[in-house]
C-alpha cells in the first residue's frame, strides 16, 4: 500500500521548543509574540499550550524516544486480548496526546444513537460487538485562533502514525512475497475526492452486561413464583418473569443500580431497532457505556448528550494508545481481499476533552508552566543555546518537564 506523501522530519530539524516540523504556514493564526497579551491570555490559547507541553504530545520527541525493537507485541499482563501494543522507552504501555477537530459529518464517524450497528437486522451479537467512534482532523494550516505551534503539532501527531505504521508493515511482511502481504486497514482514512487524510478514535464497547446468546430468553423464577405460575410458559412470560426476579435481587442488594445509569431501553431509537431487540431478548440490565469524555468544565458527558455537546470542527483534545490486530486468514473465506490474512492498526481513546477548558487556568497548572520555563530559559543561557537550535534528544525524561494535572 502506498504511503501518505507527508514528510517525515528528521529528527534533527526538530526541537523541544518547537516540537514539530516543517511548521504550517501563519496565515489566519493569531500573533503569539509577546505584545499580544489578549492572545496569551486567552484560555483557548492557554488549554492549547497546556495540551502541547503535556508530556505524552505526540510530538518529535515522543517520536525519537519510542523503541523500534518488538514494538508493537503483546501485553498479556495488562490487556486481556490477542492484540499487539505499542510501549514507550519505559515498557509500559504508550500513551500519546494530541489536538484535533472533531469530524462528526464525517463517513467513519460512529457517535450516534446506532454507534456503528447495522442499519438493520440488530441482533444480539451485534450488541455486544457495538463500538462508539470518533471521527476527527487535524488543524489546517488556516485554523483560527491557533498558535502556529499548535497547528504544526496537531499535524505532526498524524505523521508520527504514519512512521509507526510503517515500521511495523515493513517489519511484518519483509520476508513476504508481494502476493502474500495481508490486508492493510492503518490507522487513518482516506477521502480522495477532497485529498485528505482522517483518523478513527475507537471508545470501546457501547454496552454493558449484554445477556449471553445461549441464555438470554431461559426463564427465571424462584420456587414460589413457579408454584404461583399458572399456564403453559412462553417467551414473553419468560422475559417478564426475568425482568421482575430481577428488580426483586436488585431490592435484595440494596439497590445497587442508581437512577443515573443508562441502559438501552433509554436510548433514542427513531428506527425502532432497540425496540425489536426489546421484543426478542431479555436486555433489561444491558447499560449504556460512556467513554471518559470531558466538556468544558471536565464535566462527564454521557452519550446521550453527543447530538447537543459535541459539534462539528471542535477542538478536542485527545489521550489515546496505540493497537495491532493480526488476523490470521481463514480457509473458509471466500473473499479474496482476505486470503493473506490482514492487518487491523486501531487508534483507542483514553480520554478526550472538549476545548477551551477551565482546568488548564488551575493555579498548580499556572506555576508548574511558568516554572519549566524558567529552568528552560536559564538552561539555553548557560549552554549558549537558543531552544530553537537543539537539534538531538535522550532517551531520558527531562526533569524540568510538565507535569500534566488531569482534574476529573
């Protein structure tokens, strides 16, 4: 497969002060120099700083520092799954940051009230399959009321995927024939008619305690309702006695189940495909799970909320890792595409918040930013350096580096 025409930077063209390269064009981006205190003082631009200056952006460095060497491999240990992760110098597992937009008119873009179910037939393997997903960009060179800084970092983390996804390919099929490489589906997606590239941010599972196939309609009841029990069972009377043993344990338990958890009969279902699956199974205690989304204020926001919070062309900024999956080809598939097998790249979301954002004017975030950059200030005066002109990064943390605050 051919890979995206972006340029890869060398490292060396690359600084810690600027953190990405080649840098996009200033044309409709504010003056950030220091005259320009209404910019400075923006909270836009301080949540966009604050973003780019956490020490998991997605950045050169971050880029140099990630081992090349069995990554991605297995994290048994710590992923309950056959998939392939990628770690950081540490070992553990990594966890990059960058900003984008929200694409939510895009094609890929899966957040509605069907997340990426089929438009019809939903079955019960469909539920337990279903996954939320985001579609987003990255700034353009035009965005307004963007550093130039930020832009070009926002456009670097889609360059530094495109070098992790090539890394792994190459090392994967450099002893295959060109015939026999496998399906390649990378981390991005391509509209060629508007010559761009988008990502896929995957939030995992949809719901919650989906009923097992095999069991989701075998009546449940205890011994007194059976003996109070007149008539020959049916499904349905089997699905209302599940339903009321339920309610009764949940009494029995103290209530665990709050008035705030969301369960799939709550969901909006303008096609009635929720409703169907209603009528077959019994999916009472089957919840709605939210990823960890954050508004404005870091309140949750519960997917029920996507069509009024979230908008199209949102700032968001994410925390993600990095996932492989290697699909072994099947015999008994008749689809030639899928005959090597293939390779799944998956961009998971640990967290996304809606920017501009109150937590990055928090006084510990304030001071631990203007601290890094005092030490960083007297560091080029002693070394005769201009931050500009570092040109080499260590495999080691620098110490002097901000320390991101997530407040909840």
């Amino acid at each position: 497969m051919s890979q995206p025409s972006t340029p890869m930077p060398s490292p060396d063209a690359c600084s810690l002060s600027t953190l990405s390269s080649p840098m996009p064009s200033q044309e409709n981006t504010p003056d950030t120099s220091a005259g320009s205190s209404t910019t400075n003082s923006s909270l836009l631009y301080t949540s966009l700083i604050g973003t780019v200056n956490s020490p998991f952006a997605a950045n050169a460095e971050m880029l140099v520092n990630i081992p090349i060497n069995n990554n991605p491999h297995p994290l048994h240990s710590v992923f309950n799954d056959g998939a392939n992760y990628w770690v950081g110098p540490d070992g553990n597992v990594l966890r990059l940051m960058f900003l984008v937009k929200l694409h939510l008119e895009g094609r890929y873009n899966k957040s509605g009230e069907y997340f990426n179910l089929p438009e019809t037939g939903l079955d019960l393997a469909d539920i337990t399959n279903a996954k939320i997903q985001f579609e987003v960009l990255p700034l353009d060179d035009k965005e307004k009321n963007c550093p130039v800084l930020v832009i070009g970092c926002s456009q670097f983390a889609m360059t530094l995927l495109y070098a992790l996804h090539s890394e792994a390919e190459e090392a994967h099929n450099a002893l295959l024939d060109a015939g026999t490489i496998p399906l390649n589906v990378p981390f991005w997606r391509t509209y060629k008619e508007d010559d761009k590239y988008s990502l896929v941010v995957m939030a995992g599972a949809a719901f919650k305690d989906v009923p097992d196939l095999k069991t989701a309609m075998t009546p449940q009841m205890s011994r007194a309702e059976a003996i109070k029990c007149a008539g020959l069972m049916s499904p349905s009377k089997a699905r209302a006695n599940a339903k009321k043993f339920s309610q009764v344990l949940d009494n029995n338990e103290g209530k665990k189940s709050n008035s705030s958890s969301w369960h799939i009969c709550d969901l909006k279902d303008s096609r009635g495909q929720y409703s169907a699956l209603l009528n077959t199974y019994d999916l009472h205690g089957t919840r709605v799970q939210s990823p960890d989304d954050r508004d404005e204020h870091s309140v949750h926001i519960h997917v029920s909320d996507y069509k009024t919070k979230l908008k199209e062309g949102m700032i968001v900024e994410l925390e993600v890792i990095l996932k492989l999956w290697n699909i072994k080809p099947r015999r008994d598939n008749p689809n030639p595409r899928n005959v090597n097998g293939s390779h799944i790249y998956q961009i998971m979301l640990q967290h996304m918040q809606l920017l501009p954002c109150t937590k990055y004017t928090q006084p510990i975030f304030v001071d631990s930013l203007k601290d890094r950059k005092g030490k960083r200030k007297a560091t080029d005066e002693m070394t005769g350096q201009s931050p500009t002109k570092k040109g080499s990064f260590t495999g080691v943390s620098d110490k002097d580096e901000l320390e991101y605050t997530m407040v909840k």
